[in-house]
C-alpha cells in the first residue's frame, strides 16, 4: 500500500492529469491521492494558490479581484473540459463568488485550489474524494494533531479502499480551515502515509529526485539514488530545496521510506530516502551531495587572556538579544569568532558590536561579510581517515580560501566558509571531485 502526493506541476493541466492517473493506475498498491493546488503551466504561469491569496489581498483593500477569479475558475473549466468530466465548477464557483468579502479568511480561500483540484482528480481516477477538513486537524497549539488526524484518515481509508485528500489544509481546533505553510501538502501526504503506515511515500514532482548539487552551478549535477533522512536533513539545512521540512518526521518516526519521483518521467527511480542504509559498495562518491548558502557575517572578537568560556557566553547572550541565530563558532586562544546570516543580523550588528565593547572589553572587534558556507554531505565520510584532508587539498587547488572549517560531530558533513566570490567554485570541485 502506497501513499501518493502529487505537486502543483504535476496537476497543473489536463495533460498532467493523465500522467498522474497512469502511474496511479500502473500499481495497485497507490491508494491513497494527495494532491495540490494546481501549479505553473509553464515558467511565465501563475500557481493557483499565489492568485488566491492575491484575490485576498485584493479583498482586504477593496479593490475588485474579479478578472483574478475568473481565471481561476477558467483553470478549472479547462481542466474539467479537457477530460470529460462533470464537477459542476460554475456553481461552486458561483457559491465562492457570494462569500468574497473583507471577512473571508485567507485560509479558506487559499485552501480552495487543492480542494477543487483535489475534487477533480478524484472524479478522473474514480476515487472518494475525502475533504481535508474532515481528516486533518489542528490542535489550539496550532500543529498537528497526528492521533486524530491519522485516526480520521484510516478511517476513511478503510471504508473507501481508494481516496483523494487535498492537500495544505485542515481543520482547526476552532472549526475553521486553516492552511499549513506553503509547500504544506507534503505534510499531507506524509500524516496519511503514517495513518495506514504505508510501504512508502511517494512524493511525485518535476524532478528525478534529489540533485547531487544545485543545478544552476553545476552543469546536470546526477540525483542522489539513495540518502539517510540525517543526510537530507543536514542537505535541507544548507538551502537544497527539496519537501517541506515537516514532512519528515512523520514519516522517518514510523521508519517508512520516502521515494521523491518525477511525473514527468515516471519510469526514473528517482530518490529514495530511508533511515538507514546497512551494506553498500565502497567504491562510489564519498559525498552524497552538497548544499549552500551566501551571505554569511563573521564577527572576531579578540582579547588577550581571555576568560574563553565567559566571553563566549556574553556574546552569545549579546547575539540572542538581537534574534540573531548563530550558525558557527571558531575559537582560538585569543579570538571567538561567531558566525550568522548576514540578513538574520540586518540592522541589528551595530547594536551587536555596540554591546560587545561595552559588555566585553575587547582588544579588537572585526567584522566580515560576503561569506558563503558550503556542506559537503556524507555517511561514507564517517569514520574515514583523511577526508577532510582529501577536500582541503581539492579546494587548495583550484585557489579557493577556506575562512572557516566545521565538521558535524556525528562527521556527517564538513562544512567550510569561503568567500562569496568562491562559492561556485568550491561546489563545482567538491562535486566533480567526490560526489561522482
Ligand atoms: N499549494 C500550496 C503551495 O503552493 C501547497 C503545496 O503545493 O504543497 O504552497
């Protein structure tokens, strides 16, 4: 029994449809649908639920979202058409229409672009369309309640045997829909694969799998086949974007494997991500791929004969103050150097810098900006002598200057500091040298 999640892309037109529909209908084992709002058409199209929260921002201004609606309704109309099916668009439309006012909920609106795609696709696979309001639901806190949630979806599971859910939405503790953050129907489809505890997940979308590295610096970088949920972790972290980063633990906690698959090419095996991988050759790449980030601020503060460990708690209390989450700490005998996003600092470094010297006394404060930081991630890294090393010398080579070094203490990936003007260099040796 799988779960099956289908992106905005891979329902974004009639043709899209169908393709779903084969892979569903190509295995028996495809039973339970989440499906998204409809997406881009092509890069110049709009996603369905970007529009509808456009209608609301009209709404809240009292500027007329009518031509907006319109063409949502088209999208539809289009969809429901070139299929032959019968969903009666027009009056839901029109019933919509008669709510629109200053006082309809954000969420509600935007909840209708997985609920009427959702709706359609059940119709074309011949599946029960079962609402998200009446199997995902909130708690006060505002998450997730799993226990009624999964207990719902089973539920209706067991009585249909085949289902469409909508994705992103739910219904809160208070009654209403309310939709998760976006990219949410991920989370979806991971609460349903963990109500029936499915023999896997599969996240259907326009790309075959994980990328080794980002495709606008390296030149079709290879998808990782397989990769520990640690691995991705650390991966996602580092900006590769990939699933809505709560739609993991579901899943992960319930050791039921995620498979990312393309539409487009339904026949690749795209990746698959699993708790743990037991045996496997030693030969390959060292890495299983490598994310990054720019933009990074180094401040160094130095004092001779520091009290190392008091100095460090009051810059760190400093940085806190400031909301400024620190990514990285260097120290050395007379320096503590702390890194953080240069944007998460904003306008707040000179108050930090302001502080240190009155709170800390320093001999010298620097302050360095246009840092990039970049993860090589890896479990072949664990435990293997010389590693670092072997990376070191690669970047040496090609000239590119490590600022900072931090390896994660379960060695699952090296992450070095590098000058923003180094940044694709540094992914494009790492890769080229041990990913392939
Ligand atoms: N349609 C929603 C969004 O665009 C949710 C999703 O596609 O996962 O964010």
């Amino acid at each position: 029994m799988k779960v099956v999640k289908f992106g905005g892309s891979s329902v974004a037109e009639a043709e899209q449809f169908k393709k779903v529909r084969n892979i569903i209908k190509s295995d028996e084992g495809r039973r339970i649908a989440v499906i998204s709002a409809a997406g881009k058409r092509s890069k110049e199209d709009h996603k369905l639920t970007d529009l509808l929260f456009l209608c609301h921002a009209h709404l809240m201004y009292g500027v007329s979202c009518d031509d907006i609606m319109d063409s949502i309704e088209q999208r539809f109309v289009e969809i429901r058409d070139a299929l032959s099916l019968s969903l009666d668009i027009e009056s839901e439309f029109a019933k919509l229409r008669g709510k629109l006012s200053k006082d309809i909920s954000a969420d509600y609106l935007a909840s209708r672009g997985e609920y009427f795609t959702a709706m359609l696709m059940a119709e074309y696979l011949g599946y029960k369309f079962v609402d998200a309001e009446e199997c995902v639901f909130f708690g006060f806190d505002g998450q997730v309640d799993m226990d009624k949630s999964c207990a719902a979806i089973k539920e209706a599971y067991d009585k249909y045997g085949r289902i469409v859910i909508p994705g992103f939405y739910g219904r809160a503790a208070t009654g209403k829909v309310k939709v998760m953050s976006r990219g949410g129907s991920d989370i979806t489809g991971a609460i349903a694969a963990a109500a029936v505890g499915a023999e896997v997940y599969e996240n259907w979308t326009d790309v075959s799998g994980i990328l080794m590295a980002d495709p606008r610096i390296v030149k079709s970088p290879k998808p990782i086949e397989k990769i520990t949920y640690s691995e991705l972790r650390e991966l996602a972290f580092m900006g590769a974007s990939v699933l809505h980063e709560e739609s993991v633990q579901p899943v992960k906690e319930r050791g039921i494997p995620l498979n990312i698959r393309n539409t487009n090419e339904p026949d690749h095996p795209g990746t698959m991500i699993v708790d743990a991988i037991e045996k496997e050759p030693d030969q390959e790449g060292l890495i299983t791929g490598i994310a990054g980030r720019r933009n990074f601020t180094i401040i160094t503060v130095s004092k001779h004969e520091m009290n190392t460990n008091a100095m460090l708690r009051r810059v760190l209390e400093i940085m806190e103050r400031y909301h400024a989450p620190v990514e990285h700490i260097n120290l050395g005998l007379d320096t503590i150097a702390v890194l953080a996003s240069s944007s998460a600092l904003g306008e707040g470094l000179y108050g930090i810098l302001g502080d240190i010297q009155k709170i800390c006394h320093p001999d010298d404060v620097r302050v360095q900006d246009s840092i990039s930081l970049v993860a090589a991630v890896g479990r072949k890294m664990t435990f293997r002598p010389g590693t670092s090393g072997q990376l070191f010398k690669a970047l040496g080579e090609k000239g590119v200057n490590i600022r900072t070094i931090a390896q994660g203490a379960d060695e699952l990936s090296i992450i070095v500091g590098v000058d923003n003007s180094d940044f694709e260099t540094a992914v494009k040796v790492l890769y080229d040298g041990f990913a392939v």
